[in-house]
C-alpha cells in the first residue's frame, strides 16, 4: 500500500486511488513541495500525492485509456476536506468535459456580447 504525503490526506492504493511519487528533478519537486504550504518538511524517494491533488487540467489519457499525469503537472489543490477521486468514470469524465466546455462557451458568448453591446462601458469608473 502507498499513501499520499499531503497533510490530512489519508488516500491510498489501498483505497483505490492513483498516486504519484514525487519528481526526481530538484526544481520541479521543489514547486510540489512549495504548493503543499508545509513547513520544515522534505521528501523522501518514497514520497507520493495522490490524484485529488491535481486538477483534471494536469492528466492525459494514455493509448490504453489510463490517465496520465503530464510532465509539467504540478499538485494545487490541497486541504483537509479532499476525499473524491479525480477519476472516476470514464462518462462522469465525458460529461464533466462537456459541462467544463459549455460553461467556457456561455462565458465566451455573454463577453462577446457585452463587448459589442457596451455592456462593459456601464462598469466603468469615471
């Protein structure tokens, strides 16, 4: 069994969670470290973060459908409150992509709008 290393976190391999040890490379390992906000702590070669520390944004599906962390990934989300699994199946995953991108798209219409209507002329500080 792996554990994750992140402070209140008590996610495992045990329970079903992906893990990832931490970067070899001394730069990259030094930012997972930094954004964990622990003080006077220092990995191990034995060190890992489970997979609720990262955004969706920091995975890649391999050939064979297995997500992939990519290399510059960087852990972000940390707090005591993290339980739920990033992934979990692959049409919660579609169809959390498929939100993700309407949301972006009624964003990107709402700002066409307001710049073409000016909208934005109306939140201005004279």
């Amino acid at each position: 069994m792996i554990g994750c290393s992140a402070p209140f976190c008590n996610n495992s391999t045990a329970k079903g969670y992906i893990v990832k040890i931490f970067p070899k490379n001394p730069e990259r390992r030094a930012q997972w470290v930094a954004n964990m906000n622990v003080e006077n702590w220092i990995p191990n070669n034995r060190s890992y973060l489970c997979e609720v520390h990262f955004s969706p944004e920091m995975w890649e599906q391999r050939r064979d459908k297995k997500p992939k962390l990519k290399l510059n990934a960087v852990p972000t989300i940390f707090g005591y409150w993290l339980k739920e699994k990033t992934f979990k199946r692959t049409e919660d995953k579609v169809i959390n992509f498929v939100i993700y991108t309407v949301k972006i798209i009624i964003v990107a219409h709402f700002l066409i709008l307001c710049i073409t209507t000016g909208a934005f002329n109306t939140f201005s500080t004279k």
